[in-house]
C-alpha cells in the first residue's frame, strides 16, 4: 500500500500562487504551463461577460460626451444647387389703352443655388440637460463597478475550477497509489498460490480489488479529463495542447479573529462589493432621470441664430411661345454674396398639452426608480446571507481540516496494524481489504478537506468583495 501522502505535499498541491510543475496526467510532454493567476488573467481578458461589460462602459462614456454635448449650441449647413429649372404659368396683365385684363402664357428655364448656416443654444429647458448629465454620469459609475464585478466573478470561478483541477490530479494520484499497492499484492498472491501457501479464494479476492482499484483510476482519470477541459474553455484556451498546472505553495494559515465578527463582516461587504455600488449608483442615475421627466413639465426658451445665401438665373424666357430676351443678372458668386439674410431670435416654446405624453414617461421613469431600489434591497439581502453562510462554511472547513487529518492518521495506523497481523495470519482477507479501503477514503477525505478549505476562504473573499484585480491586470507579475 503506498505511502501516508504528507500535509505538505496536499497543501502544497491545493493552495494558491507560485509557480511549480504539477504532474501531467498523460506521458505526452505538455506545451504550456499554466499558473493559477495566468488562468485568471486570460479569463480576464477574454471572458464574454467582461467584454460585454467593457462595450456596455463604453457606449455609457459615448452617452455621457453626448449629455455635456447638450449645453453646447448645435450647428447646421444646408447647401443646395438646381442644375434645372422649368416654369410656365399664366401671368396676368392690365391693358393700359382699354383697362382690360389679359393673360399671357410666360415660359423660363434657368438654375439656382443657395446655402444656409443656422444654429441654436438652448438656455432653459427645465433643467432636464443638467439632470441628464446627472444621470448619465451615475451610470457610468453604475457601468464602472459592474465591469469590475464580472472580473471577481470571473477571477472567483477560475480559482474554483483550477483548484478542481488540483484537487482531482491529487485523487487520481491516490488512486494510481492505491492500484500500485493492489497490484503488488496480487504479484504476491500469485506466487504464494502457486507454492501453496495462499488459498485459492485470497487470490480471487485480491484479483477482483485490484479490478476495482483500477476502475477507479479510470474514472478518476475522466474526471480530471472533464476539470481541464472546463478550465481551458473558461479562459478560452486552445484545447489542442497540453497544459501543466503549476502547484501553488503551501497556506494553511487561519484566517485572524476579526472574520470571526459576524456584524463587522458583514458591514465590510456591504460597503465593498462592487455589485451593490453599481446598483446605487443605479438608484442615482433613475433619480436623476425622473428629474429630467419633470422637466418635460417647464416652458423652454432657446438662441436661435440663422444665416443664408441664394442665386439664381434665367436662360430662357418665352411669351405665349415667343422667344424673349432673358433677365440679365449677376453671377452666382456675386448673388450668393450679395443676396444674403441673417436673423438672430429667442424662441419661447411651452408645451401646455400633450396628451399625457409627458406625464407616461414620467411614471415610467418614476417605476424604473422604484426597480432600481429594490434591485439595491433585494441585493443587500443577498449579501447578508451570502457572508453569513460563507463564514459558517469556512468554520465548518476548518473543522473538517482538522478532523480529515486525525481521520488519516488514525486510518493509516489501523491499516499497519492490520497488514502485519494479516502477514501472521492472525487477521483475513476481508479486514485487510476493508481497512486498505478506509485509508483509501481517509487520503482522499484529507485531500477535499484541504481543497475545501482553500476554496472556502476565497469564498469568502469572493462575498467580501475584496478580490485584488490588479494583480490580474496585463504586465502584472506572478
């Protein structure tokens, strides 16, 4: 039977950060090796849902530029050219020798051109622009800490799935042992059967462990197979190659006595989750934006600025069908700088009815208000329970840290005890193969014991909001 697997080694294998070759599960040499805090940092970078987040801030920093835009005056250049122009229409004439009325028929073709400058500055509205900027610059904030919450998640659920990794390399090294040993007995077996000094049945016995050690190899085998494949395509990883995942050093330090402060803890998270900043700064901006709708309410009043230019020409003029002489006029430059008008104008605009228009978007945004508070509530709840559970599952870890490790030595001396008086014949088979199974699981309870205390306490770093991101960030060292 192999060897007590040491605490130094467990810890070693389950704890977080530095780099260290862990063995790869397959005789092909690896291409990669892979840290836990490179794991994350790709996760980082190439997450959907940070991505996601990172458009949603920038479209949000694109409507924030727009809500400073508002208190600028707007600026329109409208230029236009009629290459073509046709015109017949009756003209009516007084006879000057008789004082009757008579109609020609006047036909002219020519061309125009004109341009347009006009601009307008807005000096009330409400105040809705201001309380738009309001809004728009909480949002941005609201965006901010959402980015940086789906990078802890990100961060807190590749730490989850690399430590499995670890975790289920550690078992199907217990495995692998344990099959070495059941191997070995069996080499024994066959030979003290063939001497006759092992009955037939041990042998069988033995033949039928060793069939069952070796079945949980395999399945420990795909179960580290299925850890990896999950791990590589959280961080997006090419799933062709070969990867090591380093060992990080050994930490099995206890958290101090101020996680122990229920009250305190949870005060912490509450004014550190990034999540719960978002959704007030969310509560801000729906503030903001129903002062903007009860601005709807006010008269505006508005600079209005216009200048403009315009040309024109005759080519042809006919009279009843006879051809004309056409007016001679100025070229289109001289026109266009010297046919010219500008105005300069205060416009007053109220808005006394309008079917309720205002008054819906003003319910909508007051309703989206009252959401957005209760999205804070129900969150803050949330974080309430998520401390409280998180510290009562770190207590238990550390409990069953303590009792995985009693447990394995306690394990591993019964099973000394019960190989050598198996060697003197003073115990069975069936008590030899059952101890060997108890140490088996007394190896593997110490090894979950280990990797749920480790994920425990980054648990409840995950809940206090306190994940360091910057040592994720591009060019970090590690």
């Amino acid at each position: 039977m192999a060897k007590h697997i040491t605490l130094f080694r467990l810890c070693a294998l389950l704890l977080c950060a530095s780099p260290a070759s862990a063995q790869s599960t397959q005789p092909t040499v690896p291409t990669d090796t892979l840290t836990l805090e490179r794991c994350i940092q790709l996760a980082i970078e190439n997450s959907f849902a940070v991505l996601r987040a990172q458009n949603t801030l920038e479209l949000t920093g694109t409507a924030l530029v727009q809500a400073y835009g508002q208190f600028l005056p707007d600026l329109r250049v409208n230029v236009g050219f009629t290459p073509l122009t046709v015109n017949n229409s009756l003209q009516g004439q007084l006879n000057p020798l008789d004082s009757t009325l008579f109609f020609n028929l006047r036909g002219s073709e020519g061309k125009s051109a004109n341009y347009n400058i006009s601009s307008s500055l807005n000096l009330f509205n409400g105040f809705s622009d201001v309380a738009g900027l309001r809004r728009a610059m909480k949002q941005k904030d609201a965006d901010t800490y959402s980015l940086t919450r789906a990078k802890q998640d990100i961060a807190f659920n590749v730490a989850q799935s690399y430590l499995q990794v670890l975790l289920n390399e550690e078992l199907l090294h217990i495995a692998r042992e344990n099959l070495k040993s059941s191997q070995e007995r069996l080499r024994q077996f066959r030979e003290q059967t063939r001497v006759g000094s092992r009955a037939i049945a041990d042998l069988y016995q033995q033949e039928a462990q060793a069939a069952n050690d070796e079945l949980t190899v395999i399945q420990r085998e795909n179960a580290l197979r299925n850890s990896k494949i999950l791990l590589l395509r959280q961080i997006r990883a090419d799933l062709e190659k070969e990867y090591v995942f380093a060992i990080p050093p050994s930490d099995t330090v206890i958290l101090g006595v101020e996680f122990q402060n229920v009250a305190r803890l949870i005060e912490s998270a509450l004014a550190t989750r990034a999540d719960l900043k978002a959704r007030e700064k969310a509560i801000e901006a729906a503030l903001w934006a129903v002062r903007a709708s009860e601005g709807n309410y006010l008269p505006t009043l508005s600079l209005n600025f216009n200048y403009g230019a315009n040309a024109f020409t005759q080519e042809r003029l006919t009279i009843d069908g006879q051809p004309r002489p056409p007016a001679v006029l100025p070229d289109f430059t001289r026109q266009l700088r010297d046919q010219t008008s500008y105005n300069i104008s205060l416009n007053l605009n109220w808005n006394i009815f309008d079917r309720f228009s205002r008054e819906l978007q003003l319910q909508q945004a007051k309703i989206n208000e009252k959401n957005a508070q209760l999205a804070f509530e129900e969150l803050k709840l949330q974080i309430i329970g998520e401390v409280k559970q998180a510290l009562g599952d770190y207590n238990a870890a550390v409990l069953q840290l303590a009792a995985s490790e009693k447990g394995l030595i306690s394990a591993k001396q019964a099973y000394e005890t019960i190989a050598k008086r198996y060697e003197v014949g003073s115990a069975n088979f069936v008590e030899l193969i059952t101890q060997q199974a108890a140490l088996v699981q007394a190896q593997s309870n110490r090894a979950q014991a280990l990797f749920n205390f480790t994920f425990q306490k980054k648990i409840l770093e995950y809940y206090l909001g306190t994940i360091d991101l910057r040592k994720y960030e591009v060019g970090a060292k590690h």
